[in-house]
C-alpha cells in the first residue's frame, strides 16, 4: 500500500485489476475501496498526456472549438 496526501491508495491485480482508494479499514482488518477517478488515475489508465497550452490553443486555431455556451 502506498501513502499519498493522508489518503491510501493500493493496487490491485487479476480479475479486479486496477487503482484502488482505501475509505476504510474495518476492525477484522477488511478494507472497503472504490476505483481511484482521480485525473491523475484516469490518465495512467488510459496512457493519456495532459497538452500544453500551446497545444490546446492549436487546437482552437486548427478546429474552432469553442465553449458550448457561446463564451471566449
């Protein structure tokens, strides 16, 4: 298990492979989990980089893309 920010994080493997947050360690010494949705997680899972500002701008510049509302 590894510490991270007062929250715990491990990794599983097998059938429930994955990025796991500790919420709590019950007396007999289960642990109840859930999935890991941080960015950060999200990320490694799907081998994603964040871009640059200049890249997201190259992208407004090359498509046109614009906030839903009509904003910028």
């Amino acid at each position: 298990m590894q510490m991270s920010d007062a929250t715990r994080h491990l990794t599983a493997v097998g059938e429930f492979a994955g990025e796991y947050v500790v919420d709590e360690e019950l007396t007999d010494g289960r642990l109840v989990i859930r999935p890991n949705t941080s960015a950060a997680a999200m990320r490694r899972r799907l081998d994603a980089e964040p871009v640059s500002d200049e890249e997201f701008q190259q992208l407004v510049d090359d498509y046109g893309i614009l906030p839903s509302d009509g904003e910028g």
